[in-house]
C-alpha cells in the first residue's frame, strides 16, 4: 500500500540519512518514478525533503526533523512499528530477534 510506503520511507529517510531514488525504489520493489511522485506527496504533507544532485546525490529529510507523536493514531503507530520490524528482518535476516 501506498501509505506503508510512505511512511517506511519517512523512517528510512530520519534513520540512515540519504538516499537515492534507485536505492528506494530496488528497496521497496518500485519504479523510481514512483518514487519521485512518494517525494512529492511526502513534501505536500509537510515532511521537509530535500533533494540533493549528483553522485552522492538523493533524497534526505531536513535536520532536526522529528515524527509529532500525535501526528500518527495507535493503529497507524502499530502498522509503523510492524513494517520498521519487516524492514528489519528483511535486511538483517530472520534468525535476528524482534
């Protein structure tokens, strides 16, 4: 789905700093296209991306960004927290415990 998408990416972006849009979309098994078009909906909701050119060029959210607690209800703060642990376990293997 389109919002566990976003907001995976949103963790991504606060937690490793930036990325590239090839990086993103081989992550999250899309078109880098689709990726421009997730910026740009995660800029109209007031998330501060910047966009950087070149070859260590990408995608980062602004310093000092932080998540408003109330920004997110419990169930969607629940759906978070199972995709970071999906996300977890898809880069560091199975066998780690969650």
């Amino acid at each position: 789905m389109k919002i566990d998408r976003l907001l995976a990416i949103t963790v991504l972006l606060l937690n490793r700093g930036r990325l590239s849009a090839k990086e993103l979309a081989e992550r999250f098994e899309v078109s880098s296209k689709t990726i421009y078009r997730d910026m740009d909906t995660l800029c109209r909701a007031g998330i501060p991306i910047a966009a950087h050119q070149g070859i260590s060029g990408g995608f980062e959210i602004m310093e000092h960004y932080m998540i408003d607690k109330y920004w997110l209800s419990a169930e969607e703060m629940n759906t978070g927290g199972t995709g970071i642990r999906l996300l977890w376990i898809s880069s560091h293997g199975d066998s780690v415990k969650v």
